[in-house]
C-alpha cells in the first residue's frame, strides 16, 4: 500500500489538514500500518502547530521602523493617551499616558507584578494595561470604544516588538456595566483611571439618579472582587474624592495614598477586611 501523504505544506491550516486525515483513515481502519501512519501524522502535527505558532509569534515580534510607527500613529488618531512610540508622540498634551504612569508606578504599585492580576477598566489606548504586562501582570483591558481598542492593540504590539517578548495582555471590547463581575476572577489591582463618572452617563444622562445608581452598583461589584482599587477621581461635585469615599465605604474599603493633581485626584482604594 502506498504510503498516504498526512500533510500539506501549502494549506492554510496543517493541523486541520492532517487531523482530517486522521479522521477519515485512522478512525475507520484496523490495518496496524494505518495506524503507524496515523501516530506519525500526530506527531507531525504536533511539530507543525509548534513552528506555525513560532512563526506567528517572530513575526509579530519583528521590530518596527520609524515610517512604520508613524503611519499607525496617525492613521489610529486622535490619541488620548499621551505615548513615546521610540521618538513618534500621540499627543503632545495630556492627562493621561507616560507622565501619568510614573507617578501610579511610584505610588501604588511594587517593584514587580509578578503573578499578579490587573483589571484596567476605560483602558484607552492600552498603555497601562501593557506597562502593567511588561512589569509581570497578567493584564486584562476593557474598552467599549472600537478606535481606542485599534490603539490599544498597536500599543501592545510595539512593545512586544520593542522588547521581543509576547505580553501577557488581554482586550474586552464591552461597556463596564455589561461585564458580569462574578465570573471574571478576582483581581490584584483594578484601575478606574477617570472612567467611575461616565458610567451611565450616556444612558441616563449626566449625573441622574439612574447613572449615579449604576455607579454604586458597579462600584459594589468591584469591591468583590478585588483588595485595591485604583481610582482617579474629577474635582467636582458627585466626581470628587468625598463622593467616592462615601460609596467605596460601604464595602469596607477606606482612602490610602492620596495624591492632589488640581482638576483630579488619585486615590488607592484599600480593603480594610482583609
């Protein structure tokens, strides 16, 4: 008998291609040879999925050029979030971004994230989802925003191709207030960098009885699931440290590190339970 082919070098899929042939051979014959022949297209599919996924993951880490970098940046803008993509700048004035991150990473975190888990609710562009990545975290992003989400997988790719390494980086396209909090995991740190006061917002109008509601319920269900709560708060009534301090106290968990910005404050929510 001749000695069947288990693979296709060309097909857009080598795995499907020679678990199909698995199925289709090994499984309706009882001849031993056919069997052999099964076990080494299983071993070859093996070694296929490893160099596919190898060569996937070189690719993507392949380091950008300037032109590259430049191009992405202003086909994604308008940016937020204010990012140095080696020399090419998003923005040149912002409230959040690089200049931002310094001051969490000095304040609120430890040297390293290693094995640890971060929720940043609003990512934006991504970028402290991604520091948080690069520092050791196991980093999940929400955005509802389909430009910002664009951003945000660029930024992750820059610095995977910058530092040669894939992050371990996860993006949620979906409105915080659809996520359902009790089957996500629990979390080290959740950030709630200026996004708390736009929930409900839009569907309830600003600062209405109903999107103050949604924001308690949220807050509610973020205190289960995590210790330590990240927030940057606005200056403003119902947006300001003394609103969230009444609500985030219901749950327990009582103002740390307080850090004064002018228009907005930062503000480590702590569990005080646990």
């Amino acid at each position: 008998m001749e000695k069947p082919i288990f693979y296709d070098m060309n097909a857009s899929s080598p795995r499907r291609t020679i678990c199909s042939v698995l199925r289709d051979i090994y499984h309706n014959s009882e001849d031993k040879q056919i069997k052999d022949w099964a076990e080494e297209a299983t071993i070859m599919a093996k070694k296929m999925q490893k160099k596919l996924v190898e060569y996937k993951t070189n690719s993507s880490l392949t380091k950008m050029d300037r032109d590259t970098i430049l191009k992405h940046v202003e086909e994604l803008g308008p940016w937020y979030q204010k990012i140095n993509f080696d020399g090419v700048t998003t923005v040149e004035h912002s409230k959040s971004g690089e200049k931002l991150w310094e001051v969490i990473k000095k304040n609120y975190l430890p040297e390293n994230l290693n094995n640890m888990k971060i929720l940043d609710l609003g990512c934006n562009a991504g970028y402290f989802t991604v520091q948080t990545a690069i520092m050791g975290a196991e980093s999940t992003g929400v955005e509802i925003d389909d430009k910002f989400l664009e951003q945000a997988k660029f930024t992750k790719k820059f610095f995977e191709s910058k530092l040669g390494k894939v992050l371990n980086v996860t993006f949620m396209k979906t409105d915080l207030s659809d996520i359902d909090y009790s089957s996500i995991g629990k979390f080290d740190y959740i950030f709630c960098l200026a996004i708390l006061y736009h929930i409900g917002r839009f569907k309830h109008g600003i600062y209405t009885e109903n999107a103050m509601k949604e924001q308690e319920e949220i807050v509610d269900k973020l205190t289960k699931i995590s210790d330590k709560i990240l927030v940057r708060t606005r200056n403003l009534a119902n947006n300001d440290i003394n609103y969230y301090n009444k609500i985030f106290k219901r749950s327990n968990f009582l103002p740390t590190n307080i850090i004064d910005q002018g228009r907005r404050t930062l503000v480590l929510y702590v569990n005080q339970q646990r």
